[in-house]
C-alpha cells in the first residue's frame, strides 16, 4: 500500500511538472506569434508582399495551435478515473493530431494562393515589395527558430507529442519566412514571379510538418514499441535484479507520453510464494525509478528448472 501511495505521488508530480514547463513555454510561444503576426500582416499590406501576408497568417495559425497544446497538456494530466483507468495521456496525442490537420489546411491554403496568382498571372500586375517586408521576413526567420529550438527542448524535457507538434509550428513559419524572404528579394530584383513560387515552396514544407507530426502522433496512440535503446536499458535493469535467473519476455508500449512494460522473468523453482513476490516487486521498482517515463510495470514470474540448492553451489 505504501509503494503504490508512493506511486501516486510521484505520478502526481511529474504531471504538475509536465504542465509547468508547456505553460510557461506556451505563454512565451503566445507573446512571440501575437507580435509577429501584427508585425508581419502590416510589413505584408504596406510594402505589398502577398509571400509576407501568407506567413502572417501562418503565425497566427500558431497562435491558435499554442491553445491546443495548452488544452491538450492540461486534459492528458488528469489523473486516473472510472471511465479512464488508465489515464488520459492519449489526449496529447489527439491534440497533436489536431495540431496536423490545422497546420495542413495552413499549407494547403497559402499554396493554393500561390497556384492562382502564377496561373492568373497575377504577379505579374502586383507592386514590387517594399523593404519592410524584407527586413520582417529576416525578423521572423531568427525569432522562429529560435522558437523552435526553445520549444524543442522543453519538448524532449517533458516528452510531450503536443508540444513537439508546437514546436514544428515554429520550424515551418521559420521556412516559411525563408521562402518569403527568397520571393521578396527575387521580386525587388525583377523577378516578381519569385514570389507566388515562394507561397507555393511554404505550402510543401507545412505539408511535410504536418505529416511528420500526425505519424508520430498516430504512433503513441497505437501501442508502438519503445526504441531499442529503451527496451535494453529496461532488460540490464530486470536482469541484474538480485532472484532474477533470466528475462523469458519484455514487451513495451507507448501510452502518450509514458510508457507501459510487461516482464516475465524466470526464477528459481524452490523458492516460496512470498520470496517469488518479494523479487517481483524489486523488478518492478528498479524499473520504474530506472525509467522515469515508465507509468505503469506488470511482471509475471515463472519458476525455473533450477533449485535453490542448485544455485547456492
């Protein structure tokens, strides 16, 4: 009972501390994309940059994801109830999934502006960009990326899915002020076609972003294996556990951000239920303090062919 209430408590604090830092993260992300979509929306009409005003509403696109993650962080931290047994972590894993499909619709909408204007030729028409939307292109492509690596590290800190997706946010407005910054510069020197193209090369890197963050979403939500690095470090653990003759199966599973283990290890046959139990429960703890992403370790003992007298010589 002790073990299982100090379990609980560990839990509890780990997804207090998952929530502190994707608020804080999620409050920096809200301040960055509110100023750069002002920014860049205004530097897009006034210096007549259609690349400027689609990676405009690209950030504000973000803004919106950045709630996601925030509604997707604090549902998935709820603890355990009778509809859930469980837990809700899988929640993320729907929020990040949501987080795709916007950000696909994004890409699907700046590209579908790009084809237009090159079929109806409508650059051809357009004014020249102005300098501000050249130098908010360079303003956006720094403070993006700096907002990916940020939010990237909080990501991989915490192993949240909806914030990973977030920062991928922040990476693809980054190339997409890289493409704008290309079509504004080609259309300052002549080349007003750059610029429509520029839209077009946004729309496939979202595209690609998008893709990438659904896949890995679908994969937590679908009971993938951990990496192997993960599995081996869980087997050394099971198998240097003091009763444990050998690891006969480990099976892992993703379960949104934790992780779920099952273990059957071999011990010897003439020991007693109790002593059996006693080694179970050391496997079981060594994992889980081990493996701080673990959440939950079922283990199954099965009794070997040696005997107690066998092994003490």
């Amino acid at each position: 009972m002790q073990n299982n209430a100090n379990n609980s408590n560990s839990d509890t604090e780990h997804v207090h501390a998952r929530a502190r830092v994707a608020y804080r993260v999620s409050a920096v992300s809200i301040g960055v994309n509110l100023a750069l979509t002002a920014f860049k929306l205004f530097a897009g009409i006034f210096a007549h940059s259609m690349a400027m005003v689609s990676d405009a509403v690209h950030s504000a696109s973000d803004l919106f994801s950045t709630f996601i993650v925030i509604i997707g962080v604090k549902i998935g931290g709820k603890a355990s109830d009778r509809n859930h047994p469980y837990g809700h972590e899988r929640y993320e894993c729907v929020a990040a999934i949501v987080l795709a499909a916007i950000l696909a619709v994004t890409g699907v909408m700046l590209g579908y502006g790009g084809v237009t204007s090159l079929i109806k030729g409508e650059y051809k028409t357009a004014q020249t960009p102005g300098l501000l939307a050249l130098v908010a292109a360079a303003v956006s492509i720094v403070s993006k990326e700096a907002m990916f690596w940020y939010t990237r590290a909080a990501a991989k800190k915490i192993n949240s899915g909806a914030l990973k997706a977030d920062a991928w946010h922040h990476r693809s407005d980054a190339l997409s002020s890289v493409g704008a910054f290309a079509g504004i510069l080609g259309a300052k020197l002549g080349l007003a076609v750059l610029d429509p193209v520029a839209a077009l090369l946004i729309c496939l890197m979202i595209l690609k972003a998008a893709f990438d963050i659904f896949r890995d979403a679908v994969r937590k939500m679908t009971d993938e294996a951990c990496d192997r690095e993960t599995v081996d470090r869980i087997s050394a653990i099971v198998s240097t556990q003091e009763g444990v003759e050998d690891v006969d199966k480990l099976l892992t599973r993703k379960f949104g951000d934790r992780i779920y283990a099952e273990v059957e290890i071999s011990v010897c046959g003439d020991i007693t239920l109790r002593e059996a139990h006693d080694v179970a429960r050391r496997v079981h703890n060594a994992i889980e303090m081990g493996v701080p992403n673990v959440k939950h370790v079922t283990v199954h003992v099965n009794p070997s062919d040696h005997l107690q007298d066998d092994i003490s010589q």
